[in-house]
C-alpha cells in the first residue's frame, strides 16, 4: 500500500471512529492510478465507457482504439476519421460528437490535455469541463485515478452517495452538499474516504 494510504487510514480512523469500524471490516485500501497511456487517451475512454456496462463499453473501446493505426487514440487522427467510421465502430452520434469536441479543443490547445497535473483540482475540473460530455463526475474520476490526487470527494456519486447515508445513519440518501459537509472531517484524504464509501455502498448487509 502507498505510504500516504497509511497517513489516510489513520486520519480516518482518528477523526471518524465508524471510519475506523469500516476500515477494519473492508481491510487495506486497493485504490492505484491507472498511469498507462496519455491522459487523452483516458479522458476518450471515460466518454466512450458512458452509460455502458463493462463488457460492452470494452468492446466498443476496443473497436475505437482500431481505428488508429498504432492502436492509440490522438487528437489529429481522431479528427480526420469519418462519422461512419466512428459509428462502425459503436459509438452514438452523442459520443461522436463528445470525441470530436475533446480531439478539437486538445489540437487547439484550449484544453491542455497533456499538462494537467501542473494544475490544481479545481482548474483541472475547469478545464475538462469545458468539453462536450465531460462533467464534474468525470473531471473528479480523472482527478482520482488518472492523476492520483489524494483529495477529492465525488459527491455527485451515487455509490459515494449511499456509502455516505450508511455511514451516517441516515435514511434517506444524502443530497451532494450533505456529502461535502460530511466530508469536510475526512480532508486531506478525502479520496481514501470515498474508495471506502464505495466498498460500504457495495455491502449487502451493514454491521
């Protein structure tokens, strides 16, 4: 486990004991970045994975990442390929255009696609969002697993969401300002906390 994933458990355990309970019922954190290819590359796969369930959007992933010719989506080629072709491959004309928008905005420089881990999280969330098809959801996926930050708390999260309400007790399912203040306690390792609340989320039984 990564040193700073000692310091967040024991944060979390010191600032929140039903933290504490969780973390001894779930065991050692697994969360790791995903630091292979480009992060275009892993901004295009988060759009093409939309509202799809893993084994398809793989596949569809698989026959988009084809249409390059060293199996490696860029900005350039991307622009150059037809609609058809996208489409061949089982994308929607949605997400055709959500790919379009991150190819252009990336050769124009406007987003700086290959630079963003010299910005903070809020200006990485800021310039993502500025393309077609990439919400704060996503900016926040990004933030977590491709560039590893230690400290984002996705309260638009469903499962972060539940694994909040159960937590806390609570029963009904907290809205994303009740997630935040209830976050507030568990910074700088907000991150960690929320890997957790995916796991409590995932519990069939609480104890």
């Amino acid at each position: 486990m990564p040193p700073r994933h000692h310091r967040a458990l024991q944060h979390l355990r010191t600032v929140d004991p039903r933290f504490g309970a969780l973390i001894e019922r779930v065991g050692a954190c697994a969360l790791t970045r995903e630091r292979r290819g480009t992060n275009f590359q892993a901004v295009a796969r988060s759009i093409v994975y939309q509202q799809l369930s893993g084994k398809a959007a793989a596949t569809i992933h698989g026959r988009f990442c084809a249409l390059f010719a060293d199996g490696t989506p860029t900005a350039a080629p991307l622009l150059r390929l037809s609609d058809a072709s996208l489409r061949g491959a089982g994308l929607s004309g949605q997400k055709t255009r959500y790919l379009r928008d991150l190819a252009a905005q990336t050769a124009a420089g406007s987003v700086p696609i290959e630079t963003l881990d010299a910005l903070s999280d809020e200006e990485v969330i800021r310039a993502l969002t500025t393309v077609k098809g990439v919400g704060r959801w996503t900016a926040q996926m990004f933030l977590m697993f491709r560039l590893g930050r230690p400290d984002v708390l996705p309260e638009l999260d469903l499962g972060v969401q539940r694994g909040v309400q159960r937590l806390l007790g609570l029963r009904r399912l907290p809205p994303p300002k009740r997630v935040v203040t209830a976050g507030v306690r568990w910074a700088p390792y907000r991150t960690v906390a929320s890997w957790y609340l995916w796991r409590l989320a995932d519990e069939r039984v609480v104890s």
